[in-house]
C-alpha cells in the first residue's frame, strides 16, 4: 500500500495540523505502510530552511519540500503542482490535510484527472464557527472548489463525531470516518522534571500555574480566557496563566491586550511555542489546563493534557463530548464566566480535580493513541483501495 499525504506546510509555528500529518504518517509506516508527505517549505513570517525537491527520509517515512509563495495562510507553489501531476499515479491514494487552502484545491483535481482516490481531512476548518471566520470569502472559496472536491472524496475523515454531524448538515453526501488525533502513550507515562521549565521561566515558580496550550489565534478564545482569569486570578492571588504557543498571524499584541485591559497581564506569561521536554514539563508543572476555544478540529494539545493527568477545563468548541461521558473533563458553554466557574471549582477542591485528572488520564491512554488511529485509517484506505480495484 503506497499512499501519498498531502499538507500546504508542516512547519511547527502552524500548530496542531503539522504534528498531526507527522505523526499519523510515522503510525502507518510503522505498520507496514508506505507513507510519502509532499507540502512546502512555507513557516509563519519566513521559510522553512531545509532541502527543497528532493525526499527526506524522517524516520520510517519520507517528506518532500517545494519552495513556494505565500501570505499567511494563502499558499503557492508551481513545483509542487508540476511534481504531483506527473507522479500522482505512482500512489495508491492520496490523503489530503486542511481545506481552504489553493495548493491543495489544486491537489483535489489532479487527482480527478488522474483518476486516483483522494481521502479529506479538513481538521475543524468546516466547523460552524470556523465557516463563520471571514465568511464572505469562505462561502465563495467553499462553492467554487471546497464543495465540488469534497462530493469527489472516496470518504472524508473527521476527527469527532460532532464534527461528522457538521460535514452531514452541509449535505455532502460521501463516506464519513470518524478517526481521532492521539498520543504516544509512553511519552506520558513519566513526565520529566519540572526544573527545566522553572530555570527557563522563573517568574512561574511557587505558583499554581494553570495551562493554556495552542496557538495564538482568535479562534483558540484568548479574549474569552481574559476576563475569565482575572475573576480566578481576584480570588486566588497564587496562580499564573502559563500561555504556551506560536503567533502565526500577528496576534499576539491582540491577545496581550486582552489581558491587560483586565488588569492581570501581570500574572501571565506568553513562552511563545514550546515543544519536547521544555512542553512535558511545562505540563508537569501545571496544576490546571484550559482550552477557551471558539472552535476546533479535535486538539492536539486538549490529549496531552489529559494525558498528563491534568484537570481540564475545555469548552464544547473542543468537539471532545466524549470526555465529558467519562468525566474526565469539564466541558463548558463559549463563555468567559463558565470557563472562570470551573476554574474556580477545580482551584476550591483539588481532590475531585485531580480525580478527574487521574480518570483523564487512564481515558487517553485507553482510547486515544496514535497506533489505534493509524489501524483505523488502514482499514478505511483499504476499503477505498480495493473497491477502485474492483471496478
């Protein structure tokens, strides 16, 4: 089984979707399947400085970068159209990574041509909240290639079942697969010492901290995450909002804004993206994580949390209904006063959070790991696969 992935970047300044397209091919190839990543070399304000048109072995799969233009997330690259004209039929499949993006629209119709099965996984960008984002210009975008690429898709992949019920409600009738994101187990089982992240960040020592892990973006709900801190912060002098994540947009003077109107930008540190043993023990050190977001695909880092033993405090917008089944988060409405009472509540009594915490934990690791999700994606591909065959 040959398949070919397809993402306009993997720099890690873009967050979750990177991480994701990396780590689902590393799964898969150690399970016998051959994996090729083609994207390109875009990274935030710069370029990625690595080799360009020729395959990187990474691991057990192999990546390819094409140089290209681009401004924020509008990307360009002819390299890679003229590469995957010609050797999109040396490919069983291909599986594409975020929509509403021109690269890999282009991507979707080389394939028709070609007349190989593409699968989709548009990671949230076709949530309620996420079509509403700049919607003039995605309404448009959406009839013109989104609709059209989708209704020739061999199946979509979707990362939540809330978020399956948000690809039905647009009408598009093709297969749907509910595969969600994971974690490497072992990576959680002992989080490292603390000390690195207290050395690099000293003014978060004897503090509680708690968590916010994602990118700085509107969509992750830093203005709701403001105004919600601050009413915690009144109460409980001690603690700290640790916010740990890349700004590739510009944001972050927006975001620190918010903060600073409420009067506790004081009490909160930006690290700016932190990745590795620098991360985990970021984690290891939280006593709470929060994810305040408008909208998500299914999040990386809403995993890692629970999977540190973490309590969380996540809204619905996280599409993880699941966790609240099992209590094993709280899930809250979009609202700044709801995200700051379950705050409050987990700070007032820390043995039901961590009870919640430790259930979180045993919930991931039982559920939520990147092997399972690759064997569901070999099923899915070789369902696809054969059925070209037959006919």
């Amino acid at each position: 089984m040959k398949i070919l992935m397809i993402a306009p970047y993997l720099g890690s300044i873009y967050g979750g979707t990177s991480k994701v397209v990396r780590e689902l091919a590393q799964e898969l190839s150690c399970l016998g399947v051959r994996v090729d990543i083609i994207t390109t070399n875009a990274n935030g304000y710069g370029k990625l400085d690595c080799p360009i048109n020729v395959w990187i072995t990474e691991k057990d799969y192999r990546v390819q970068y094409f140089n290209c233009w681009y401004r924020n997330d509008f990307i360009v690259s002819l390299s890679f159209i003229n590469w995957l004209s010609s050797h999109a039929i040396d490919y069983d499949l291909v599986h594409s990574h975020t929509a509403f993006a021109p690269i890999v629209s282009l991507a979707h119709w080389i394939c028709q041509l070609r007349q190989i099965p593409y699968i989709m996984t548009p990671h949230g960008m076709l949530e309620p909240w996420a079509l509403s984002y700049k919607a003039y210009k995605k309404r448009i975008y959406y009839s013109i290639f989104e609709k059209p690429a989708l209704q020739q898709a061999s199946a979509i992949q979707v990362l939540a079942t809330s978020e399956a019920n948000n690809v039905n409600f647009l009408g598009v009738k093709r297969p749907i697969a509910v595969v969600p994101n994971g974690i490497h187990r072992q990576e959680f089982e002992v989080l490292p010492e603390t000390e690195i992240f207290y050395k690099k960040f000293p003014n978060t020592l004897n503090k509680t901290l708690i968590l916010f892990l994602g990118r700085v973006d509107p969509k992750k709900g830093l203005d709701l995450l403001a105004p919600a801190f601050a009413v915690v912060h009144n109460q409980f002098p001690q603690t700290h909002l640790v916010v740990a994540g890349p700004d590739s947009i510009g944001f972050m003077p927006t975001a620190q804004s918010y903060f600073a109107q409420v009067g506790c930008l004081d009490a909160v540190t930006f690290t700016g993206m932190i990745t590795g043993s620098l991360k985990h023990a970021a984690l290891g050190a939280a006593s709470l994580y929060v994810a305040p977001s408008y909208s998500e695909g299914f999040s990386m880092s809403v995993l890692e949390g629970m999977a540190s033993g973490l309590p969380c405090v996540i809204t619905t917008g996280c599409n993880f209904p699941e966790a609240a089944a099992a209590q094993a988060a709280h899930i809250v409405s979009i609202d700044a006063q709801a995200i700051a009472d379950a705050l409050i509540y987990c700070l007032k009594n820390p043995e039901q959070a961590k009870e919640m915490g430790d259930r979180a934990r045993q919930f991931i690791f039982q559920n939520y790991t990147w092997e399972k999700a690759a064997k569901k994606l070999i099923q899915l591909y070789s369902k696809i696969i054969e059925e070209k065959t037959v006919h």
